[in-house]
C-alpha cells in the first residue's frame, strides 16, 4: 500500500489536527526507518494507523477488548491507552491490514513494553518526537534519536512516567518493564 493510499484510509478517522499528527509521525518514523535499517513499508503502515482508533467511541473500544484477545486489564487504565490495542484489531479485521510486525507496532506505540523490536521503538518515538510536539525535553530526545534509538526510547518512557507519576495516575505495568529494561 503507498503512503497516500493510507492516509486517505485513516484521514475520515481523525480530526485535522490529529491527520496532520499523523501524517508528522509518518515522516519521523520514515527518517527513524532509514536511520536504523527496518523496511520503511512497515514503518509507514504502523506510523500512519498508529491512532487509528484514536476517536473511536468508547464503549465500541471496551467490547472490542472484552471480546478479542486484548487484556481486560486495559479496561483498568486510563481510555487513552486503548487505542492502540484495538485499532490492531480493527486495523486487521476493517482494513486487511494483516502484518504482525505492523500490528505490533501499532498495538505498543503507547505503552511500549520491555522486549520491543525495532520497528516498535520506531512508531513509538515516532509519535512522542514529532515535529508538532511540543513536550519538555523533547530536543534532547530529538537529537539523542539520531544516533541511539534506545537511548531515546528510554528518555521518551522515562518523560511519560514522569508526567503521569505528576498527575497521580497509573503507570501501566508494561511501560514500567520498558523502563526497567531500558534503563
């Protein structure tokens, strides 16, 4: 599939802003891909469907998690951590899209987890470090992206929990093991 074939297929999902998000992640995780050596086709496919799901309604999202293989612990945390399980389930299921790697990629790029490929890193930082973020800290993590992906994988993780630790909310146990391993 080209890169504006999937666009067009995400663009009724998303709002304007959230489309040009998209489309920003899409060229980060490009650069990522090429800087890093993984298939810059999976790469795109994961980055461009990465939220997917992102304004989906929510109780659509809960029966998708309460029916599919998704952990039901899911439904303990936060909402906005579900978008990327489910839209790897109806990514597949609505849009045919049916590479694990992709589907990984995009089922992790916001909690991240402690044994991620590559390509998963890829869509992560891809989404935290994109040219319209504005997060503090992020052109350390920029600059550090361009030569150690790990490095910038752990910055991001560490930036995350540290802003949900400063709002009181949970840390989902899989981005702890990214940080645990990372560090």
């Amino acid at each position: 599939m080209k890169k504006r074939e999937a666009l067009n297929l995400v663009k009724p999902h998303l709002t304007e802003q959230r489309f040009l998000h998209t489309e920003r992640v899409t060229e980060t995780a490009l650069d990522l891909a090429a800087r890093f050596h993984v298939d810059a086709q999976k790469a795109m496919l994961g980055a461009v469907f990465h939220d997917y799901c992102k304004y989906r309604n929510l109780e659509e999202m809960k029966q998708v998690i309460l029916q599919s293989a998704l952990p039901d612990l899911l439904l303990e945390f936060h909402h906005e951590l579900w978008h990327g399980p489910v839209a790897s389930i109806l990514v597949k299921s609505e849009l045919g899209i049916d590479d694990d790697a992709v589907l990984s990629a995009i089922y992790w790029h916001t909690t991240g987890h402690a044994e991620m490929t590559t390509l998963e890193k890829i869509v992560y930082l891809a989404d935290y470090i994109e040219p319209g973020r504005e997060i503090p800290g992020i052109d350390k993590i920029r600059t550090i992206a361009k030569s150690d992906l790990d490095e910038a994988v752990f910055h991001a993780v560490r930036n995350q929990m540290l802003y949900l630790i400063g709002k009181s909310r949970k840390v989902y146990p899989e981005t702890l093991n990214l940080y645990n391993a990372l560090v």
